[in-house]
C-alpha cells in the first residue's frame, strides 16, 4: 500500500524502519507526548501494525515528505479488538 498526497507519501511500516522509528521516540518532545519505546517495543509495534495490515486491510501508516523523502512521523487506523471500533491514531 502506497498512498501519496500533495506533500506527503505514505506507505505500511516495514522492518527496515525501525532505526527511524526508535530515533523518533528518542526524541524529548515525542517521549514526552507519546511516552518512550525500546527498540524491541518499536520491533513488537512494527510487527503489530503488518498483522493489521494483514488481517484487516488498514492500519497504522508511516508519513514521509514527498520532495525530499525525509522521515516526518507516524500516523493511521488502528483497530480496538476489545470495542470493535476504529480510530485515527499517531
């Protein structure tokens, strides 16, 4: 899956983004906002949203800018077993 935007190209987590992934929630302002991740809970985190993928056909997106291809973030769907619902999560 690859969608694209304007100014933005979006696509499924792979586990060749881990490296960026951990980088991000190094980040002070990210730890703070979204809470820390090891490595091995980004690891988990990727393989989670490939099941999702997998199993419902949406999930969780990696954001990239369009022009220069920088890493900006992460953004998509994620389903709530428990609730039965889906929602837009970071």
């Amino acid at each position: 899956m690859d969608l694209r935007t304007e100014r933005l190209a979006m696509r499924q987590p792979s586990e060749g983004d881990v490296e960026e992934l951990v980088a991000l929630h190094a980040d002070p302002l990210i730890e703070r906002v979204f809470g820390a991740m090891t490595r091995d809970e980004v690891v988990e985190w990727v393989a989670h949203a490939r099941r999702e993928w997998d199993e419902r056909g949406h999930g969780r997106v990696l954001l990239f800018d369009r022009e220069d291809g920088a890493f900006l973030g992460r953004s998509g769907l994620r389903h709530w077993p428990g609730v039965g619902e889906v929602e837009v999560r970071t």
